[in-house]
C-alpha cells in the first residue's frame, strides 16, 4: 500500500519534495523525544516501585481493627 501511495504522490516539484522530507524528519523527531519519554517514565516507575518493595503498602493498627 505504501509503494502505491508514494507512487500516487509521485510529483517533481521541489517544494514537495521538501516539505515531505521536512515533515518526515520532524516526525521522526517526535517519535525520538516520546521514546525518550517514555524511557524517562519508566525509569521513574522503577525507583517508586523499588522504594515500596522495601515498606508494607497498607500499615493498620490495633484500634482500627476493632468491630464498629
């Protein structure tokens, strides 16, 4: 599908030609910066979740056991 719609866009103005180029080297940009992101995300996770491996996610005291 590809090949047929660059086929169907085939043109030879430059200025096309140009901006195509330019789009696609601004798309990849883009892509870059949210892998990047991501990678960053991913780390934040890890840390949080390694700083609540190491304590107990709910702590309830005697009191609050109690029937009501």
């Amino acid at each position: 599908m590809a090949k047929a719609l660059l086929g169907h866009m085939s043109t030879t103005d430059p200025r096309v030609h140009a901006r195509l180029v330019a789009e696609n080297r601004r798309l990849r940009e883009r892509v870059a910066d949210l892998e990047a992101h991501v990678l960053r995300l991913q780390a934040d996770n890890d840390a949080l979740a390694a700083a609540l491996a190491d304590r107990p996610l709910l702590a309830l005291d005697d009191s609050s056991m109690q029937p009501a």
